[in-house]
C-alpha cells in the first residue's frame, strides 16, 4: 500500500509535495525522467515513463538526437517532449550522474539535473513538476545525499526566480523506504508544516 502524499508549504506560491507511487502514473504539467544519453529508453523510471507515455516520445527523443544532441544528451542537461498517452503534458529528459564517489564531480551534475529541468519548466510557463529521485537507481547515488541535494537545489531556484509560475514540485518515490529517506530529510531540512 503506498504512504500517504505530504506537503510542505515554501511559501504563499510554492508547496513541495512528497508522494509514493508511480512517476508515469502523475497527472501534473511535466514529469521528469531520469533518462539514459540515448533518450531512447531503458529501465526504470525511463522505461516506465517510455512504455506508457508510448510511441510519440520515442519518436520525439529521436528527432532531438538527430537534430540537437547527436551524440546523446550530456549528464545534467534537459530536453522537453509532449508527454504523449501520459496524464503529464510534458515530459523533461535529464541524464544523471553515475555515482563512482567523486563528489565534487557528480554533486554538479545532478544539480544541474535539477536545476536545469526546473528551468526548462518555467520557460515553458508550467504550474506543476514531478521528479523522481534521480540517478539513485541504477546509477547507484547514495539516496540520502542526493536528496538533499535535490531539495535544497529546488529551494535555491525559487529564492532566485521569485516569477515563476510553478506552484508545485513533486518529488514522487516508487519504494516506501525512499520515501520516507525523503520525508525525513526534507522535514530535516525545511522543518515541519
């Protein structure tokens, strides 16, 4: 059975939410998928988000390797594409950083992750976004630091771009254990409602 969602009001404009479920399953403006380079699909999240939103993302991401990131897209960079048969209208494609230990390399480029599809978010003028927790499957990230990390860089966005129209970030965790490291760190962090 999943937890219960959470919420943490930012301020008048901003609430984090924390959910333990599906990211494909989420009917918000855009859900990011923590992709591979290729963008051509593979196994987690990417997968899911592939096999669901169908055909019409995969011939998007196609269409962005062959035009704009022909040799796939680099760690920490973000593309869009519709969201195809997803609740989501969007999706944002970021490639994570393969965890070897070298924190001072890989803590920049899953900032950016975040930073970057946030970005990418509020260019488009969207109201809500829902990420996974980025590079801590396969990839191996140790979860707690980088949620942390993903936190306090959606903190940071929004004390530097007060004009933003989104109003809502989801950080949505498939197992009951990351999403209670999730819960436990942000509450941490940001303190109780």
């Amino acid at each position: 059975m999943n937890a219960s969602p959470y919420q943490i009001r930012i301020s008048e404009s901003l609430t984090l939410r924390f959910v333990q479920g599906d990211i494909s399953d989420q009917q918000v403006d855009a859900v990011v998928n923590a992709a591979n380079s290729s963008l051509m699909g593979g196994g987690g999240v990417d997968g899911a988000i592939h096999r669901r939103g169908g055909p019409a993302i995969l011939q998007e991401c196609m269409k962005i390797r062959k035009t704009v990131w022909k040799d796939g897209l680099p760690p920490g960079k973000a593309v869009i594409t519709s969201g195809g048969n997803l609740k989501a209208k969007y999706v944002i494609h970021t490639v994570g950083p393969i965890w070897s230990g070298a924190k001072d390399k890989e803590e920049p480029i899953l900032r950016d992750c975040y930073r970057n599809s946030l970005a990418l978010a509020a260019s488009k003028k969207l109201d809500s976004i829902a990420f996974p927790s980025i590079s801590t499957g396969a990839f191996g990230y140790p979860i707690r630091e980088a949620c942390i990390l993903a936190v306090k860089t959606v903190l940071d966005f929004f004390q530097s771009n007060k004009d933003s129209t989104l109003r809502e970030v989801i950080f949505v965790l498939y197992s009951k254990s990351d999403y209670n490291i999730y819960l436990e760190t942000a509450n941490h962090l940001i303190g109780s409602p």
